[in-house]
C-alpha cells in the first residue's frame, strides 16, 4: 500500500507542475517548444487528445534521453552508443561526436544470437543479394512469389509439425492484417488483457466483437465462454459465428507463459478456436526450440493458428502463420498483409532459412541446438541471481524475458541513467505503457550473453 500510495503521489505532483508549466506558457513567462493552433484554427478538430498532448509534453519530455538511443555498431550482446546531449531539458538533442563503447545489450530480442556477423551462413545470405537481388518491389500474388519464400514455408511447417505455412515481410502486421481475415462481424473474440499491440488492432479492425479476459486467468475465461454460448449475439441471441481466443506464448512486458494446456482444454470444451501468439516463445523455449507446444509438450495441431515472428530467435524480419492447409490458403486469398504487402526480402529470407536449419540440425552441426539450451541456462542462471538479491521479478522461469519492479517513476529514470553510465544498455517501461504502479525495467536475455556479461548486468 506504501509504494502503491507514493507512485501515485509521485505521478500527482509530476502532473500538478506540468499544469503549472502550462499556465507559465500561456502568459508567456515559459517558451511553448511545441506546435501550436494559430487562431483562425480554433474551431479544427484537434489533431491530438488533451491528455495525450500533455503526458508528452510535460511527463513524457522529461525523461525522453532514456528512448531511442541511436547505436553505431552490430546489436548483438555489446553494441556502441552515439552520445548526445540535451540543452534544452530533452526538447532537442544534438551529437557530441564521441560514442559510448560496449554497452552490455539487455535490451534487445536477441534471444538465440542470431542477429550478429559472426554465424556461419552469413556469407551464404549475402550471397543471395547476387541471384535474387536486395528487395523483390511487389507482392506475391503478383511476381514476388520467390522459390525461396516457398522454401521458407515448408521448412516452416516442417520446424513445427504443421500441414502448411505462410511467411509476411513484417511482424507486426502479420497479426494486424490477418486476423481481420479470420474474424468479422458476427464472431466474437477474447483476448487475453495483456496482448500485444498488434492482436488488439488487428481484432478491432476485424470488426467483431472483443471481451478481454483476466491475464492467463482460467476461471474468467472460461466464465466467458459460458456466457458467450448460454448468450449468443447481443440483442438477437443467435449464436456467434466463431469463437476465437487469442493469447501469446510469451508476454512481452511480463516474461509470463500463456498457460497452454488449460486453454486447450477449454478450446475443446467449448468448441472454440485457439490464436496462438509465438512472437517471443518460437525458438527461444522448448528442448530444441519450438515454442511453447514442445514446452508443455502438447501436440501443435491442437492449436487452430499458429503465429510467430521472425525477429527475435532468427535475426531477421517477418512473421508467419501456420495451421492446416485449407487455412494457410485462405488467407493466401483474403489477407490484406498477403495480397497488398511487398513480399520479404530476399536475403532476409535466406538469414530466417539458414537460422532455422541450423536450429534444427540441418546444417549437419549441433549449434543451433547449443543456442537453444545456452538461451535457457542463461535464463535460469539470471533469474535466481536476481532473485537472491532480493529484486521482485514477474514472469516465468523459462523465459528469456526478465521484468523487475521499480514502482516509482523517479526509480525508472534513475535506473535507466545509472545502468547506461555502467555501460548497461537496458529498456524501461512505465505508464501507459504498464499499469501506474508497476513501471519496470525489462531484460531480455540472449545465448550470445556470457556468464561475466549476466554477472556484470546484475550488479
């Protein structure tokens, strides 16, 4: 109750003085840094909310140094930074000219160290720049259908036991254009409350209807799906043409697991249909990677949509859906994302083939699987250290992604400042983005990390 009672205080006078800094500016005692309506557009409607405009301006600018840092070397578990500083309280920054050199990254979703210039394949996939060019400038559906996404899509479905797959060029939108393909009116979806940014745009551009249930609380979704049935549509009653639960293997902001089992049983129970989000889990959990079906060791055919990205454990861009044939070429001919988006590129193509052949053992060597389990040492290894520090930290104990409590936004930016000045490259995350009470700063972990490099971030 004492920290909740302080963060709330905290935020309080932050915004008290920014409507004091607002008044100043409007007498003109402050200089106003940001765009203002001239007085013939009074009567426009705004191009921002009232709130949204002051968090930025007043809450938001203060801290900003701590976001976007531009780095001038390969992400991988060190990386330089471009200094900068502000002369102006962060309104503007300008570059000292000098870098701030091997910065542990902990920020990064470099789960199984893929995204460096030191792996095996890369002269492979630059060479694939000679035959197939850098970009393909059109769709699939058009003349951007290479033999390389094919391949792709097989290895695709191959990794995880499925009939069928389909690969997009942008992670984000692999759940935001698709979804509206799956789902319209007349379905109902829930989704769990703590689902990425993407599945709530591409469901509420569906245009069905969205409940939210407790986060992997099985007792409020299945009481929904209850009444969902006993109910039907609203006002008519009839029954919803299709039930679809989202959730993801692994939460990004909380480093929890999706309780897979349990949703499966449901699913089962109550005929519905399973959106399974894998952006964060797909190679970074599991005995040889395979997302959190091998980890509860469930069979993946259970799940009806299957979704991942390749961002995080294969260095590269993209996502994919995966599921039975029939479905994977349905949405080969009503998704927006597979029918306007310009196809992946090809080399990038080629990095997601090789990092997952090598996952796999194709490659004929033992290293991708060496990733995958140094990925998961070095998670357990850095969770029980902090436990034993005493520090308050969510998530489960398998997954990479490591949140740890500050409460207060005081303690965020400090924290963010004095990790950086200990050349700890780290992410912190406060409201909106969380609840107010529960800002943190978020690990996340790769198997490029090295036992003094966790022993350093740590201390």
């Amino acid at each position: 109750m004492y920290v909740a009672v302080m963060t709330y205080l905290g935020y309080g006078l932050v915004t008290l003085f920014g409507y004091f800094r607002d008044f100043l500016r409007a007498v003109g005692l402050e200089k106003c840094h940001v765009a203002q309506e001239r007085s013939e557009q009074k009567d426009f409607v705004p191009l921002y909310q009232d709130f949204e405009n002051f968090y930025n301006r007043n809450l938001y600018m203060r801290v900003r140094d701590n976001w976007n840092r531009p780095i001038c070397s390969l992400p991988g578990p060190v990386f330089d930074l471009m200094e900068r500083i502000s002369d102006d309280y962060n309104w503007t920054f300008r570059f000292t000219g000098r870098t701030i050199p091997n910065v542990i990254n902990v920020g990064s979703y470099n789960y199984l160290g893929f995204a460096e210039n030191n792996v095996d394949f890369l002269k492979t996939v630059a060479e694939k720049t000679q035959e197939y060019g850098v970009g393909v400038c059109s769709t699939r559906q058009e003349i951007a259908n290479l033999s390389l996404h094919q391949e792709l899509e097989q290895l695709v479905a191959n990794f995880l036991g499925l009939e069928s797959s389909m690969a997009f060029g942008m992670g984000f939108a692999t759940n935001s254009m698709n979804i509206p393909a799956l789902v319209g009116k007349g379905c109902l979806i829930l989704s769990d409350e703590l689902n990425h940014t993407s599945l709530i745009l591409g469901a509420r551009l569906s245009g069905a209807t969205i409940r939210v249930f407790k986060h992997n609380n099985m007792h409020s979704l299945e009481k929904m799906l209850r009444e969902a049935i006993c109910s039907g549509q609203p006002r008519t009653h009839r029954p919803w043409k299709k039930i679809l639960i989202m959730v993801e293997g692994i939460y990004s902001m909380e480093g929890s697991v999706v309780r897979l089992p349990e949703i499966l049983a449901l699913k089962k129970k109550y005929k519905a249909y399973l959106y399974l989000d894998e952006a964060h889990s797909i190679g970074a959990v599991g005995p040889t990677g395979r997302g959190v079906t091998e980890l509860f060791n469930v069979n993946a055919a259970d799940v009806d949509i299957m979704m991942g990205t390749f961002t995080k454990s294969f260095g590269a861009c993209g996502g994919y859906i995966a599921g039975k044939k029939v479905l994977v070429d349905y949405i080969r001919r009503h998704s927006h994302s597979a029918i306007y988006a310009t196809a992946m590129s090809p080399p990038v193509t080629e990095q997601v083939i090789r990092a997952m052949k090598c996952i796999m053992g194709q490659d004929g060597g033992d290293e991708g699987i060496r990733r995958v389990r140094q990925l998961a040492e070095n998670t357990r290894y850095f969770r029980a250290r902090l436990k034993e520090m005493g520090f308050i930290i969510y998530g489960n104990d398998d997954s990479p992604v490591v949140p740890i409590l500050l409460y207060m936004p005081a303690k965020v930016v400090a924290f963010a400042r004095e990790m950086l000045r200990r050349k700890i490259g780290v992410v912190v995350v406060g409201f909106p983005a969380t609840p107010i009470t529960e800002a943190r700063a978020r690990f996340c972990l790769s198997a490029a990390h090295t036992r003094p490099m966790l022993d350093q971030a740590s201390k």
